[in-house]
C-alpha cells in the first residue's frame, strides 16, 4: 500500500493549481501537505494505485482486529457506526445489502444501525445513492470536505457505539493526537474504535521496517527521546481499555488496535509532529510532549 511517488508525478501534483505549495515560499512541510492533499483529491489516472478507495465489509474484518464482524452484527436499530476515511463507502454499502432469502427466513431482519461515512473528498458512486434511497432519510450520512478533527458530535448527529477506520484518518492525519481525542469524544461510555496501521513498530519492539532501508511508516518517541510504540501511547490515554495485535497476511504488515472508552475523563497523550513526507498513506514521526505540571 505505500508507495513512493515518482518524481516527475511528484512534479506535477505540486503544481496543481490553487495549492498553496504553488505559492513561491512554501515550507517544506506545507510542500507536504500540499502533496498530500493532490494524492486524497486525485481521479481517475491521478489517482495512485496505492490509494484504495473501495475495501467492503469483508475486506474491513480482514483488515481489522477479530471481533469487529461481531461488534457490526451486534449493532442494534438505535445504535451508530461512524466511518472514518471511508472512500467509496463500501463497508457502509454492503451492512446495509438485503439478507438472503435464507438468511432472512433464520432471522427476521430487524432495523439497522444509523451510520456515517466521512471522507475528506467525496467518492460517493452510484450505489451509494442507491442504497440511501433504500433505506430512511438520514440513516446513512456521508460527511467530506473535512478531516475529523473539523466536525464537532454535534455535526455528526451525537455519538457512537462503534467507529471505524480503516487505512484512513488514523493513517493519513497530521495531527495524530487530535484525532485520538476527537475519536475518543465521539465514542459513548463502552463504545468501541476498531483501527490498524500499517508497517509500524510492535508493542515488544522486536519488528523491522518492511522496506529495507526505510524507517516505519508512522513512529513515536516518548518525551525522553526513545522510540516507543503506538500502541504503548494508545495505553496512556484514560479512560481507554486497549488491545493491540499484529494481523498476519499482510504486506506490509498490519498492527490493528481496539480501544473501548471506559469512562468520561478522556485524556490523550498530547504528540507533537516531527515528521511528515505524504505518500499512501503518508510517513509520519510525533514526539509525545510533556503533560503539563498541574497535569501531571
Ligand atoms: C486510502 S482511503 C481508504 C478508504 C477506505 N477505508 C478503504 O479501505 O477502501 C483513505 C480515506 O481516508 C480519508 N481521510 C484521510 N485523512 C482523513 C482525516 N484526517 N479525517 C477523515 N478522513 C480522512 C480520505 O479522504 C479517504 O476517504
């Protein structure tokens, strides 16, 4: 899934017009983002075959930590489901697909869950309309032109008992420790986030960068400068009950996570980005900053 831009596309996505990297005096990080933004926004032959935009529900349950199907099927009419960074929508598309006659005659279908798909840019296709027009109005929302840290629970009609993400905001964000807080707001007291990140250091630290020669793909040091795991900084947030696990079969390997809010008194490590270098999805490093003392 990573991919190294060539450099004469690299070339050419810096100078789509209207970005500001275009602007005489871009930094090097704003040269970044501005890359980062043609990769999210490119179509048809623009678009990199790195970045997928159409995993299903199956692909989803492949991808994330075992016991996501279930928490899906255990959905109940008045719960909801956000999806972060979900392209196309598909996962969303293929929960709501009709039962079989035979699935049906075994269970009698019952309301679905209310959900949300967000996306920074909207990929919405043809069976997504039709899918909506199935169902009741509002049932199935799709969000996009910002990323998550931009809606408030309020925009995003309240909470929910489940939040997805799969290669998408938690992969692809610059802001690494507002997007965790963001989440963690948006869960209800017991609901759950279900997430994986490809090529990144293990909860032991006895792993390699899958590309010789490369770093991992998204890293984090503690406040005294030792490389540490995302999985030890998801274990300081309060209020979190986390489970990290590496998932087999997957090239680059796959660590996928599932953090379950506990209670109100959210706190998340804040992280500070050293490092950014857009790509699909894109490198990243954060230093965990010191809680302040009457924090601490
Ligand atoms: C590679 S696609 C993955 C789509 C889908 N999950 C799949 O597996 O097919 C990345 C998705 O994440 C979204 N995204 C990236 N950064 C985001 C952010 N900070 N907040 C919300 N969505 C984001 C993109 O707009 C896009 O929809």
């Amino acid at each position: 899934m990573k991919q190294i831009l060539p450099r004469c596309l690299t070339a050419f996505l810096l100078c789509l017009p209207a970005l500001p990297a275009c602007a005489a005096e871009a930094t090097p990080v704003e040269i970044e983002f501005s890359r980062q933004q043609s990769i999210l926004h490119g179509r048809g032959t623009l678009r990199l075959e790195g970045y997928v935009i159409d995993r299903g529900l199956a692909s989803y349950a492949h991808a994330l930590m075992p016991g996501f199907e279930d928490a899906v099927e255990r959905l109940g009419p008045k719960d909801r489901w956000l999806d972060i960074g979900a392209g196309r929508g598909q996962a969303i598309i293929d929960y709501y697909a009709p039962p079989s006659d035979a699935d049906a005659l075994r269970k009698p279908p019952r309301r679905k869950a209310d959900t949300v798909a967000m996306s920074i840019e909207d990929r919405r296709m043809e069976a997504w309309h039709q899918t909506a027009a199935r169902l009741e109005p509002g049932q199935m929302r799709y969000v996009f032109d910002k990323p998550l840290r931009a809606f408030s629970a309020a925009d995003l009609g309240g909470q929910f008992q489940l939040i997805s993400d799969v290669i998408g905001g938690f992969s692809y964000t610059e802001e690494l420790s507002m997007f965790m807080e963001r989440v963690m707001s948006l869960l209800t007291v017991d609901g759950v986030f279900y997430s994986a990140l490809q090529d990144v250091r293990n909860e032991d630290g006895d792993n390699k960068p899958f590309y010789p020669n490369e770093p991992f793909l998204t890293r984090i040091f503690d406040e005294k400068g030792a490389e540490t795991s995302i999985c030890a900084w998801l274990r300081r947030i309060q209020c979190a009950e986390v489970v990290c696990m590496p998932k087999s079969g997957w090239k680059p390997p796959l660590q996928t996570y599932r953090v379950r809010k506990t209670c109100e008194a959210v706190s998340v490590p804040r992280l500070e980005r050293t490092r950014f270098v857009a790509g699909t999805p894109p490198e990243r490093s954060f230093r965990i900053t010191p809680a302040p003392a009457a924090a601490r």
